[in-house]
C-alpha cells in the first residue's frame, strides 16, 4: 500500500513540505507539475524523492506542467532512460502511453480527449 504524490495544493502530500511518512506512489507527472512544466526540476525532484523517501510504485505519464491530462509520452522524456533500472526496484505502470509504442497502431482507439490513454503496466 502506498499514498499517491498529488499534483496540486488541493490535497495532501502535494509537495515537498507536505509528504508523509508512508510508503509512497511517486507520480512523474504530479511532479511536473509541481515545478510548473520544468522538465530539468521535475528530474531533479523525482531522484532526490526516490534517493530520500521510500518510494514503493512509479506512474509514468506527461503533461504541460498545468493539469493532470494523461498526454502521450514524448520519445525523448528524461524518464525513458530510467525505466529499466525503475521496473527492477519498484512497480512502474504507465498512465498514458509512449508515442514510441503507438507507431503503427491504429490511434483511433485511444480516447482523443485530452489525448488520455489508458494505464499500461510493465
């Protein structure tokens, strides 16, 4: 069991000042929008979080750094090079999915609103 890192103020454990002492979910995307879209932040944030607090489960998804939309992940995020090691330590899921895994495939399944996709698991 783990508590979910929220993105905004509206809930508990919506940033650094606000986590509890508790296994947590470490939501990439939350954090992206903690740091307002910063990529280089976001980075910086989500491995100082994993190196300092117990980190038990990791969603991958994207964002503007404004709202939790669930965007298709771009080919070149930061996070892709984690992955392998990730999915070795923690249970890592995506919450949207890569652009890299929707090549050639027929996109008119994937809900276009907000450009959602559904969790994947890895």
């Amino acid at each position: 069991m783990a508590v979910e890192v929220m993105p905004t103020c509206d809930y508990w454990c919506s940033g650094l000042d606000s986590l509890v002492d508790f296994p947590l979910l470490l939501d990439v995307s939350h954090i992206l929008i903690w740091q307002q879209g910063n990529d280089r932040a976001t980075e910086n944030t989500c491995r100082e979080l994993l190196k300092s607090h117990q980190i038990i489960e990791i969603h991958l998804s994207h964002n503007q750094g404004i709202a939790d939309t669930h965007d298709l992940i771009p080919e070149d995020i930061w996070f892709d090079r984690c992955i392998t090691d990730w999915r070795d330590r923690y249970f890592v899921t995506y919450e949207s999915l890569p652009k890299s895994l929707i090549t050639g495939m027929d996109c008119s399944i994937i809900d276009r609103q907000g450009g959602k996709s559904p969790p994947v698991f890895i």
